[in-house]
C-alpha cells in the first residue's frame, strides 16, 4: 500500500474486507522487512507507514468488533 489508509475509508468496508486488508498489510511488511535485512530498501519510511497502516487496520477491527457485541446486548 503506497499511500496512507484513511480512517473513514476503512470504517466503511466490511470486517472481512478489513481482514484480507490486514493480511496484504503483513505481507508487505514482511517483504519491507526481508529487504531491510538484504540492503535492498531505499524508502525507510515506507516501513513505518505500514506499521501504522496496520495499527489503524487493526484498531478499526476492534472498533467494530466491540460495536457488534455492544449491539447484541
């Protein structure tokens, strides 16, 4: 992901969208990572955009988790 994930957007899709969202996420920072290791990297920023990519990923998640359960009481 090469541009930041906006809050709002991510409110508007679906648990499972967010999901496969988290997972590419991963996945890129894990590729970011293994290029780091080899010297490969030239943006070390882009690891840090993903790291909070990630963290607002995931605390939407939660968000809405907590929605629903909060929902069904």
């Amino acid at each position: 992901m090469s541009k930041e994930a906006k809050p709002a957007d991510l409110r508007a899709k679906t648990p499972d969208e967010l999901q496969t969202m988290l997972l590419s996420l991963r996945k890129t920072q894990f590729n970011l990572r293994f290029q780091r290791a080899t010297g490969q990297l030239e943006g070390l920023g882009q690891v840090r955009q993903v790291r909070r990519d990630i963290a607002r990923v995931k605390t939407i998640i939660a968000q809405k988790k907590s929605a629903s359960s909060a929902a069904s009481i």
